[in-house]
C-alpha cells in the first residue's frame, strides 16, 4: 500500500512528463510503490502489475501496461513514434526501431523522452526511449530512432 502523498506526487511527475490526465491515467487503481533500501520509489504498480519505473532523474519510464494506460490518455500524436507492417514483428519483439522504418512521428519528441511504438492501425507495439529528435526521425534514413524497452506481445 502507498501512501496518498506519494501517488499525488507520482501523478504530479507523469502530467509534467507526458501532460495533463497522464498521472490519472497511469495510476488509477490499487497502487503501490516498490522502494529501493533508501525509501526511494522504484517501481509502480497498479492492480498488481508493473506500470513505471522512478529513475533517478525524477522521470518515469513505462512499462507496455503503462503505455497502454497512456496511449488512451493522450491524444495523437503526442509522445508517439508510428511504424508499418514491416518493422511490427520485430518491434513487438522488442527490436529497436529505425529512423528508415518511421512513418510518423510527434513533432515535439526529443531525444530522450519516453514514447509510444505503434502500428499504423493505432495498435501499441512497444514502448522505449527516443535516441533521435521527431525531425531527425523523419529525415533520416539511417540510425536508431527508438531504443525499445518493452514490447507489446498481443
């Protein structure tokens, strides 16, 4: 069990990373906060599934169940990086993804932020870091464009 501080702060940290209604998105339900032999909060779980890691940079980065929370909080584009048919299996399987195999991209990610991997169709593929800006993504053909963390199997 969590103490309610603890969960608005958490809540407070997600709508500054991601915007407003992401902490409510995130952590809505049972929460409880793993902490590190400090008292850190380490990882979030809601319902009993993992849904954040607290980094020590005072970012989250998501979980596939996190970035499904937060895909139906924000709407498109935001925090989105999109990908065809070709790149779908191996993102799924937590391959990273190429700047090559980008179709669209948020126009505000920076290098750095944590984004949504989805299929054209609007499915979430993975979730992971942006290693290049939104416009770099767009006009590169080469390089990594998304270092995946956690990919979506279903």
């Amino acid at each position: 069990m969590s103490d309610e501080r603890d969960v608005d702060a958490l809540r407070t940290v997600a709508d500054y990373q991601f915007g407003r209604g992401a902490g409510e998105a995130l952590f809505d339900g049972e929460v409880e906060i793993q902490r590190t032999g400090s008292g850190r909060p380490q990882q979030v779980l809601v319902d009993g599934e993992r849904v954040v890691s607290y980094g020590t940079d005072g970012r989250v980065t998501l979980s596939a169940v996190g970035g499904k929370r937060l895909q139906t909080a924000l709407s498109p584009p935001a925090y989105r990086v999109i990908v065809g048919d070709d790149s779908e299996p191996f993102v799924r399987d937590e391959k990273n993804v190429f700047a090559k195999f980008v179709r669209e991209v948020d126009p505000a990610i920076r290098p750095g932020d944590e984004v949504l991997v989805e299929h054209y169709d609007g499915d979430l593929l993975a979730v992971g870091r942006a290693e290049l800006s939104a416009a770099a993504m767009a006009d590169f053909e080469t390089g990594m464009a998304v270092a995946v963390r956690d990919g979506n199997p279903e």
